[in-house]
C-alpha cells in the first residue's frame, strides 16, 4: 500500500473518530430532536432558478466563468443591475432567496460561480487568489452589465472579490457603483479565525488545514464515497458550522451540496490567498458609496471584529449585527437580508450624486424566525417516542 493512501487512511480515520467523539458528546436524543426540528422546517424546497440568461465568461486567462442573469420583463436599460458574488466552497444557488426577492422588486440581477467553484471551470494553482477573483469580477461586469448603475453584493470571499476590484479599479467605483454590500467577510486577518473551536484547536485547525487538504486532493472519488456513506453526520456537521439558529433540512442539504461539491484542490489552492488577503486600504475607495456590513453574532469565519474593522475604516457605513447567526446568513435569515439589500439600494439610488448620511449600528433579532423555529421544536417527549 503506497504512503499517500495511508496517510489518507490515517486522515480519514482521524476524521471519523474526531465525528464519533463530537457526536458522542451530545446526547443521542439532542442530535435526533435537531434533525426532526430541520425536517419539520422544511425538508424538500426547490432551490432552482431558471435564469432569463446564462453566459459563459471567459477570464484573462482563458478559464469559463458561469454567469446566470434575471431580467425582469420591461426593465429599463438605465435602471440598477445588482450583482451577487458568494463565497469559498459555494456557488451562485446560495442567493435563491435573494436573487427571487430582487427580481421581483424590479431589479436586474446578475450572479456567477468563482472559477473552481460551481459550474465555473478550474484555473491553474497559482491563479486561486483574491486579486484575481477580482480581476474575474472585472471581466463579468464588462460582459454582463457593461453600462449603467451598480450594486455588488459580497458574502465571505465574494466580498473579498468587491473588495480586490475596488483596489484595482477604483474608478469604476466612482463612476458606476452606487452601493456596496459586505455580508460575513473580511478585510484581512483571517488567521484570527478559531472556527468556532477555541484560539488552541481553532489555531491548529488554520496552521494544518491546508496540508491536510493538499494530502486529500489526490483522492477526491475516494473522500466523495466515504462522504456519501455518512450524509447524515455531514448534514450535522454543516449545521453545527454554518448556522446559528435552526433552518430547514433542505437548506441544510444545498450547503452541503455546495461545500462538499467543491473538488479539494481547489480548497487547498485557495487556502493561502485566504490567509494572506489585506485590502483594508482597499475599502477607502468605498467611502463615497452607501455600504451595508451585514453578519451574525455566531459565525465561526468571520466574527464580529473583522466587521467592525470594515465598519471603522469607512465613515457612513450601515452595519446590522444579527443575533442568532451564523456564517451562511443568507440562507439562515433570507429575510432580514434581502430586507436590508432593498434598502440599501433605495437609499444608493436616492442618494446619486448627494452626500451620503452618517450610518448606524443595529443588532438585530429575528423575532419572526423564533417563533417558527419555537413552533416546530420537536418536545422531548416525542423524541423518544421515535421508536
């Protein structure tokens, strides 16, 4: 047996004890009474969108970016175009919610995959970096909204994408971006990151991450057949780290999808740009726009310092803090998002060409959401009924 497949065995191993250990750490009957409350939120919603268009883009160096573009019927060529740009190890279905609710207020909106992400292809190790995401982004806009006023919405490495643009091409900035949204990012740091483990784990989960992801991809079919056999405990493990509140199983299964969906040479290339990315200078040429710093008070990615470092560094910038959150707020609390990107472009619009007011801070409870997740709580009772 070759040294790679032990060391993938011993990986492996390590993996499946270190879930035994988690699980056996919560009583069995918690873990059933979380999976009948996801089930009983929701287990079978469609997430597809049918676009007025899909487009392939083809970046500088010759890899195709997926674009998918919603049109509204009788949209007016001057109007706002909105474009969505997600995060590391997902893909454009993460803005289902949000790509409904702004077509449906009359807004064009274009989305697309990150190169290695989705249905966009691979590029070359070297090219999984920040600023070429940026320079990606640059190409799409020229070819999907090449005229008229922008929005760009950012989740995670996708507001690190606005963010590379913004320093390479900052007149487009002054010109034609009227607003800007940055939901569970950051402007540099991310080796602060504990994911939710402790400065210790967490720490030796960001030093040896990597390495384990560099030993793995060789193996993809092999990890895809082992993970398959075990959807369940993926399903809670995707839970347990990307939420902070109960959502559907459906929405559960998409960002495992996604996540698991992301081929391991691509996570492994990606690692090193994620640990080095610094725009904090960046962000100076955001401060004539109106921007919205949107995350949750649980994200184990991107906590609330790597927001209130983005808030600091430009004056007039709206920040909501929602309580109850975790690092996909798009999907946990769709609402309270599309709510706040509604307004966000209402108050850009509105504000072309004037000074843009002071901006606040806003902690947030989704008041709604609990009521929901209190009503189908399964009782404990029930849940040992279960047999």
């Amino acid at each position: 047996m070759s040294q790679a497949k032990n060391t993938l065995i011993g990986v492996g191993a390590g993996v499946a004890a270190a879930g035994l250990a988690a699980v056996g750490a919560v009583a069995v009957d918690r873990l059933w009474r979380d999976r009948r409350h996801a089930i009983a939120l929701g287990a079978d919603e469609d997430f597809t969108i049918v676009p007025t268009e899909t487009r392939v883009v083809v970046a500088d160096d010759g890899v195709p970016l997926h674009v998918e573009i919603d049109q509204p019927e009788g949209w007016d060529e001057r109007g706002t175009t909105v474009i969505l740009c997600h995060g590391f190890t997902l893909d454009l279905r993460c803005w289902f919610y949000q790509r409904q609710a702004l077509i449906e207020a009359g807004y064009r909106v274009v989305t697309w995959d990150l190169r290695g992400h989705g249905s966009s292809g691979e590029g070359a190790t070297e090219s999984y970096a920040i600023e070429q995401l940026g320079v990606d982004l640059e190409h799409v806009i020229a070819d999907a909204a090449p005229a008229g006023d922008l929005v760009l919405v950012g989740h995670s490495m996708g507001g690190m994408t606005v963010m590379a643009l913004a320093e390479a091409d900052p007149g487009l900035f002054r010109e034609r971006v009227l607003g800007v949204a940055l939901i569970s990012t950051s402007a540099g740091g991310l080796h602060r990151i504990t994911w939710g483990l402790g400065s210790l784990l967490g720490g030796a989960v960001t030093r040896f991450g990597p390495k384990v992801l560099q030993e793995l991809s060789p193996h993809q079919d092999f990890v895809d057949s082992a993970l398959r056999g075990g959807r369940e405990l993926q399903e809670f493990f995707v839970a347990r780290g990307s939420f902070g509140s109960p959502v559907p199983l459906s929405v559960v299964r998409l960002t495992a999808d996604m996540i698991f969906g992301t081929p391991l040479s691509v996570m492994s290339a990606y690692s090193h740009t994620l640990e080095d990315h610094d725009k904090r200078e960046a962000l100076t040429h955001m401060v004539d726009q109106e921007v919205l710093v949107f995350n949750g008070d649980k994200d184990a990615l991107t906590s609330a310092v790597h927001s209130a470092e983005i808030v600091e560094a430009i004056p007039g910038a709206e920040h909501v803090f929602v309580k109850d959150a975790g690092h996909i707020i798009m999907l946990e609390h769709p609402e309270l998002l599309t709510q706040e990107l509604l307004a966000l472009i209402t108050r850009a619009e509105r504000g072309r060409g004037r000074a843009h007011r002071p901006g606040a801070r806003h902690t947030v409870t989704n008041l709604s959401k609990r009521r929901r997740d209190a009503a189908t709580r399964p009782s404990r009772v029930r849940s040992r009924q279960r047999a």
